[in-house]
C-alpha cells in the first residue's frame, strides 16, 4: 500500500473536514490550536507535500523560501490570501488556491449585523441589560440611526459584496458602489457604479467594506476619504482590517463625525487598536465573518477538494498561482 500524502494543518479545523482529510492523507494536526510561529511552521512542514493555512499564518516571502522542498501546495482555509506571498509560492512552483464562494452569505449576514447593531446602537443595550442597569423607557432614550432606505455605499461588489446589497435591499436601502470593474447591468439590480471610491462616499450613509486587502487596499478608508462621507454616516468592515486607517477612523469615531463604525476585522488581530474597546459608537465582533458550522465545513471541503485536485495531477478550481 501506498504512502498516503503527509499535509500540515495549521489550525484545528471542523471535525467533519479532519476526518475526510484522514480518508486519503496523513494529517499533521495542531491539536491546541495555536498559532504557530515562523520557525514552527518550518519544522512542522518537513516531509509533507501541503500546508493547509488559515489567514493566520503569515506565509511571507522569507518563510516560503525555508519550506521544504517536498511542499507542493497550500491550499488556504480561508477566501483571503493577502497572508500569503504569492509571488514567492509561484517562484517555487508551489500552487496555492483559496475557499471563495462558500463563505459569502456568512459574511454578508454579519457584515448586516453589523450595520444594524452599530446604527441601533446594539451593544450598549445590551450591556445596559447584562449589567442590571437599565432603568426605564423613555422617549429620548439610546436612539440610533434608522436604517430603512438609506443609501449603502460597497467597496467591492465581488461575491459578498453582492450577496450585501441583496440582503440590504430587503431594509429597502439603495445601493451605490466601488469596484474596479462595472458589473453587467443585470447583476447590478439598480445599484449605481461610482467610477472612484471619492465618487462612491459622499453617497454612503452606511459603508460596508467588502475589497480584498492589497497593496493598492491598504488604509484605503484613511481621514481625506473619511472626510467625504455624510456626517453621521456608519462604517462596515467585513474584509480586513488594513483596507481602514486605525487612527483616522478613531478620530472620527470620537469627534462625531461618523455615527458608529461595525467592526469584524481589525489591523494587527486579536491585539486590536485599544481606543476600539473604550468608544461607546464601535459595534465589534471577533473576525466571525465565516464562523458558522455550514460554512466552515464548506471552507473545509472546498479546501479539500483543491488538495485533492493538485494530489492527482488535476487543475485545483480555486488556484490563485
Ligand atoms: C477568510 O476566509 O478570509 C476569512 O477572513 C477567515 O479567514
């Protein structure tokens, strides 16, 4: 019998995803779940022909340049690739693919859930409540921004941002949008294109960030482009926490300019801007974008499917280089 295939996982992932990894590979596991360091990834990587990252390991050109020879593939657990040096991979002949499509609806639900608990100020009812210091109905009492036609401005009207508007459509929001490319008008559904991100914000009383992170994304929502957004207007960022300029958006946080900010992703996670935590208008969430059970097995799978594709001489769907 033949040798099955030796595959480093960095995470732990879905049980359902580990035991059809065993089916047909020798799965190095990471039973604690840490976040391996650069040096750890290295050794564990010895003698396997994959590495199936999350976006927590930082797959940099350096560390891509120590990886064994035998490493064939990485097959990312996650629909962003921007921890890993691509240019370096395909230099060493190492295919990478990534889960796009199956992690969208996710995503939207909570880049909406966000929109709504930043507007209607969700948190701190909620804390009022959790800490028994809620006192009485009164007319004037924690009012928030009502979300029922407004006008929503996307940054990246790629599968998510789509799947956004569609779900934004249903509170009879308008849709305004960035992306680099005009969508065929029959996927638009009456969304109007802005040519520029400066044309698309002073149409954004919510503003939901949905671009990939680049290098041509990165502080792309820094204090001049905060300044063309309406007054009270709300920022949504599902994507990365690079594409938002931490101290720009916290001044206008703090000055009242902007209304709320929903955040799912953050610059330098989990150790996050702490002035986040401290301002009363930031609705946050733990990078939970995907975390649901559907759609992490689905990640898990579409992962797999790659790896197997790539294991058996085919063409992964999901390559990137
Ligand atoms: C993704 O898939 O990119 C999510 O952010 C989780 O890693």
């Amino acid at each position: 019998m033949s040798k099955k295939p030796v595959v480093l996982v960095t995470r732990k992932l879905p049980a359902a995803v580990e035991t059809r990894l065993r089916q047909n590979y020798e799965p190095r596991l990471n039973q604690h779940d840490e976040v391996y360091t650069s040096d750890q990834l290295v050794e564990y990587a010895a003698g396997a022909e994959a590495i199936i990252p999350c976006h927590t390991e930082k797959l940099t050109a350096p560390v891509i340049a120590r990886l064994p020879d035998t490493i064939r593939a990485i097959t990312s657990f996650s629909v962003g690739f921007d921890h890993i040096d691509l240019t370096a991979a395909k230099s060493r002949g190492i295919i990478v693919t990534n889960t796009p499509d199956v992690l969208s609806d996710a995503t939207a639900e909570v880049a909406m859930l966000l929109l709504l608990g930043a507007a209607r100020r969700a948190h701190e009812g909620e804390a009022e409540i959790r800490t028994n210091s809620w006192r009485d109905w009164s007319a004037t009492y924690q009012l928030g921004l009502q979300v029922t036609g407004k006008r929503l401005g996307i940054i990246g009207m790629g599968r998510v941002g789509q799947i956004m508007a569609r779900r934004a459509r249903g509170f009879d929001m308008q849709i305004h949008y960035y992306n680099r490319n005009k969508l065929p008008t029959e996927l638009e559904c009456g969304a109007v294109y802005h040519a520029s991100v400066e044309s698309l914000l002073p149409h954004s009383e919510f503003l939901s960030i949905h671009c990939p992170a680049t290098p041509d994304t990165y502080h792309l929502l820094d204090a001049e482009r905060i300044a063309l957004l309406p007054d009270n207007a709300v920022v949504v960022n599902t994507a990365r926490g690079s594409v938002v300029d931490d101290e720009a958006l916290i001044a206008a946080l703090q000055s009242g300019r902007l209304f709320a900010a929903g955040l799912d992703v953050f610059n330098n996670e989990p150790a996050i801007h702490p002035t986040y935590r401290k301002l009363k208008n930031t609705f946050l969430l733990p990078h939970i974008g995907s975390a649901t059970r559907e759609t992490r097995d689905a990640m898990g799978f579409r992962a797999l499917d790659n790896l197997d594709a790539i294991m058996a001489g085919r063409e992964p769907r999901d390559r990137l280089v």
